[in-house]
C-alpha cells in the first residue's frame, strides 16, 4: 500500500476541514520514532502536537492501559464511578500550582477543558464576559475559536463567534508590542467596550502554541494578576501545549511568581490518551451545582489509567531536567548557524519547548516561505517539523523529552541540512 493511494482515498472519503500537515500515513511508532505505510522511518518532532512527551508507547503507559482494559473500559464517572478517577484529582490538586486547596474534574480535549473552565468561571463570578489575547489558540469549539486570536482558519467561515469574548494585543517585543502597550490596549478596552465588573476572568497561555511559542513576560503575568485581583476577575491559565514537563517544570506557570485561579490542561497528560482536566481553587471549582459538569467519556479509565503512568514516568525518568537539557542543546545549535543563516530572527523557549522564527533578509518582514521550505526538506529527510505563528514564519520543535541521544543528535543533522538547503533555494 502507497502513501498516496490512500491520499486519494482521504480525499473522497473525508471531508477538507480536517487539514493534514503531512501525507505520510502511520503504521507504527516508538519513543521517538515513526514509521509509515510503506515502511519509511521518521524521527518525530511533532509528538501529535505535544501530545507525547513521555515518547510514543512508553512502556509503563502501554502497561498501564492494557491492566485498565483487562478491568472495564468504560462505565460513565458519573453513573458508576472509579477510584483511579478520584486519585488522579488527588494528584493534580497536590501539583498544579498554588498553595490553596484544590478541586479538578476530568474531560476529554484541550477544547472541552477550556470550554468547562470558562462555565466554572461564568459560574463563580456571575459576570459573563471573558478577555483572551491575540494570538491564542484555545480549541476549535464555538467558545475555543472565539477566544483563539487568530481568525485563519479556524474562524474563517463559521459564522458569528460567541458574544461577550474581547482580546487585547499579546506583548511580542520582537514584532513590536510592548509589555505596556498590551497593558494600555486592556485600559482602553475597559473603557470602550466592556465594564471590568462583567468581566468573569482573563484567559492566557503561558507560553502561546499555535501562536508563535511567546512567552508571557514575566511582568505582564505579574500585572494580569495584579489587574484580575482588583476587578474580581479570574485568570485562567491554558497549559494544554505547555503542561507535564515540555518547559521544564511540570507546568508553565512554575516559571512565573503569580499563580492562576483555573488551569485547563490536556495534550500530554496521558500520553496519547484522550484526557483532559480542570485544576483550580476549590471554592470556585464547587460554583456550578451537581450536573452541571462532566461529559460521557470524561475521565475515560484507560486515559486515567495512562496519565498515572505518565505522572510517574516524569518523575522516575526526570523529565523536567531532561527537558531543559535538550532545549539548551538545541537553542545552542541554532545559535551555531546564525552566521550562515540571517534569515534567523530569533531563537527562544523554555525547557523543550523551542522554536525559530525565520524574516526575510531583503524585506524585514516574517518569512512563511522560508519556514515551510525548511519543513518540506525537513520531510522529505525523514524528519517531521511544524510551523506555527500568526505569521506562519516559526518553526516549533516538540520532540518526545525521551528522546534517545543518538536520534536527537541525528535529528540535529537533518534540521541543519534542511535550513542550509532552504537557503541555498532562496526561499
């Protein structure tokens, strides 16, 4: 079987909104490998979009879940309730950050994670209105698109978004937005278009995913909370992309001094399970009353089961320090070929959550060609890279943090000759 014969099998048979960035087709997987149908072998650095931090098929996980499935599969928390359930809460409220006590309720996607803590926050507040920033990505359910800062594509033709959701400028130095700047743009919304006291909370990414891989200065999360205090408002800290030892520290929010009300995690938490959460102070988790939450897969046993091994996996395999090993090693060697390569704007990242951002050297300007082109070399070297940005021109690298030195050094290789080829091109 060919690659491209189920290509066109997927044209017919699947509708186009579900973009695809690649054309190689799975057949197996292992830590930080892939292989394809017709038997090709790939080093990964997409990890499902951070999904994989602990590698693909982590023993312990696979173990994890094939013990769950020998027990039952499925039974609906809230019918018939499980104990694994309840010690996975346990763990997160002891781990997530803030010394406060602590409540979480479990769901199945980043989006759906997102959507339940804007309810909690509607709910404790009483106030309606929620404030994200430009750049975001929040999911692509009617609430997660309206709070994503970025209308193509995930906007682009669906209609009036969800009301009483306003954005306020992401500070990037880099494309000229200040710490202030973001700060006077919150001023004047507050003054223009939405009363402070019907705001029910401010939602943020620690560092933005689909956004560019910026950081929050660590000023402005400061202000944020200083802000969110005054008004009476909750901030809700998106660690989907950023949670379970990508930047790290288990969470994004460990390299700030400020702690969130609400954090919305998914992503790695299981592995490459299907489980999200919803971690925040104990009072406002209680707001909305018995029913009020939940969902018929949340909390399925086999990602319960899975995000038990992966909480172990990053403590046993220290993960965290791996990960700001392997970040270093790679800003190192990005900052190696700066000479060669001006068309290198800038190198940044907590832990192993990295990127590089590519402009043009006549024009200045953000550069998607050259960013792609070094993703399509990249491809067809048998390495796989995603681009992100509001400008399409970064490359994000979210390998596996178990990744095997000798295919991380590999990897190094091909990432070198994909940008050199890039630039030998011209794009």
């Amino acid at each position: 079987m060919k690659n491209s014969q189920v290509a066109e099998r997927k044209s017919q048979a699947i509708a186009q909104g579900v973009g695809m960035m690649t054309q190689i087709y799975v057949d197996r997987a292992e830590n930080s490998e892939i292989w394809d149908i017709e038997g090709n072998r790939y080093i990964d650095f997409a990890s499902g979009i951070a999904v994989v931090n602990t590698g693909h098929r982590h023993p312990r996980v696979i173990e994890a879940v094939k013990a769950q499935i020998d027990r039952f599969t499925h039974t609906c928390h809230q019918v018939v309730p499980y104990e694994n359930y309840v010690h996975l809460a346990e763990r997160l409220n002891k781990i997530v950050p803030g010394d406060f006590e602590k409540k979480t309720i479990f769901v199945t996607t980043g989006a759906e994670a997102v959507e339940n803590a804007v309810k909690i926050a509607r709910a404790a507040t009483r106030r309606n209105a929620i404030v994200a920033f430009s750049g975001g990505f929040h999911g692509r359910t009617f609430m997660g698109m309206s709070l994503t800062g970025k209308v193509f594509p995930y906007k682009a033709g669906f209609g009036t978004m969800v009301t009483d959701v306003f954005h306020a400028p992401f500070p990037v130095a880099l494309h000229g937005v200040s710490s202030e700047q973001s700060l006077k743009a919150l001023e004047t919304l507050f003054k223009a278009d939405v009363d402070p006291s019907r705001v029910a909370a401010i939602v943020i990414e620690p560092v933005q995913g689909e956004g560019g891989f910026y950081d929050v200065p660590r000023d402005f999360m400061r202000k944020i909370r200083d802000l969110c205090d005054r008004h009476g408002m909750l901030l809700i800290v998106d660690e989907v992309q950023t949670g379970f030892a990508r930047t790290g520290k288990m969470f994004a929010m460990e390299h700030y001094d400020v702690v969130a009300d609400i954090t919305t995690m998914a992503k790695s938490l299981a592995g490459g399970f299907p489980l999200a959460a919803v971690t925040g102070r104990a009072e406002i988790m209680d707001a909305p009353q018995p029913g009020g939450l939940g969902g018929t897969y949340g909390g399925s046993p086999l990602g319960i089961a899975a995000a038990h091994a992966v909480l172990d996996v990053i403590e046993d395999e220290k993960l965290c320090e791996r990960a700001d090993m392997l970040g270093n090693r790679l800003k190192q060697f990005l900052e190696s070929l700066r000479n060669d390569i001006p068309e290198i704007a800038d190198i940044r990242g907590y832990g192993f959550m990295n990127a590089v951002e590519f402009n043009s050297v006549d024009t200045k300007l953000p550069s998607a060609d050259f960013a792609n082109a070094v993703r399509a070399e990249a491809l067809k070297r048998g390495l796989i890279l995603l681009t992100c940005g509001v400008y399409g021109n970064v490359v994000r690298f979210l390998a596996p943090i178990t990744i095997q030195d000798d295919i991380f050094s590999e990897a190094l290789g091909i990432l070198e000759a994909s940008i050199r080829a890039a630039k030998a091109h011209g794009k």
